[in-house]
C-alpha cells in the first residue's frame, strides 16, 4: 500500500480499498453488460435503446474512473483486470436474461448495483472517510436516475 496524505489509518485504508475495488469490478462489470445489451438488442426501439444504452455506459465509464482514482487515493491499486471482475462481481446475471429484455436486465443490475453503492456510503461513513462516501453518493444517484430511465423504457 502506498502513502498517502490522507488521516485514514493503514488497517481502515485496506477496508475502504478493498471496497473501492469490489464496486469497481461491479461497475466494470456492469459497463459490459451494457455494451452486450447494445450490441444484441433487436427491440422495436432500437435506436432510442441503443442510445440510452450508449449514455449509461458513458456514465458508469466515469463511474469507474472515479472509484478507480479514489483507490489509488488512498494508497491502493485500481485492480479491475478480466480475472477481477469475473470473480469479485456480484452483478452476474443469467445468461438467458441478457437474451430477452434487454432494458429490464440493466435496470436489474443498476439496481443490485445502486445498492451495493448505497452499502458503501454507509461503510465509508462508519469510517469518516467522507472523500469516498460523497463519491458513492453521487454514483448512486446517478444509477438511481439511469434506473428509473430503463424502467421508462420498458414500459413506454
């Protein structure tokens, strides 16, 4: 672990790292499932979809750069390699499910990942590691926002 100029402890430093880089293998996680989506729809919609599909995966790819930086922050390494993600994320979803609706199956996963954002401001808090809780706060409003955007799509 590298030092910092933060006031967070080592022992805290290795919790909070830990949880930076388990959201990030989410997010990334969550940014293919995105892509996949795009690239396999066939809805009625299909240019509206692909649009909407485009600017969520624009904002979880600042999403990841921001948990990302904060790892490295406070003293960590940003570890999102493809053995990572496919063992930390907890977003996986049934392979069947990608091949139906593929709006409801994103709005699924920015859920689950929507809470798993809401975990970590309460973690961060508990550690008045304020810097990271703000960060999951704004994330998960803007999953919250992304969310409710697919759920209009699939039922509009």
């Amino acid at each position: 672990m590298s030092a910092t100029g933060d006031k967070l402890s080592t022992s805290v430093r290795e919790v909070l790292i830990k949880l930076c880089n388990d959201r990030l293998a989410e997010a990334v996680d969550l940014q293919l499932q995105c892509k996949h989506a795009y690239w396999n729809t066939r809805d009625p919609n299909l240019i509206s979809l692909r649009n909407l599909f485009d600017q969520v995966n624009e904002a979880i790819e600042d999403y990841i750069d921001r948990i990302a930086e904060r790892s490295v922050e406070i003293g960590g390494i940003a570890n999102s390699t493809e053995y990572v993600v496919a063992t930390w994320s907890n977003l996986l979803c049934d392979p069947d499910a990608i091949r139906c609706n593929h709006a409801e199956t994103i709005a699924t996963s920015l859920a689950v990942f929507g809470d798993r954002m809401r975990q970590a401001i309460y973690i961060s808090n508990q550690f008045s590691d304020w810097v990271s809780a703000n960060i999951f706060t704004e994330i998960s409003k803007g999953v919250d926002e992304w969310r409710g955007k697919l759920t209009a799509q699939r039922t509009g």
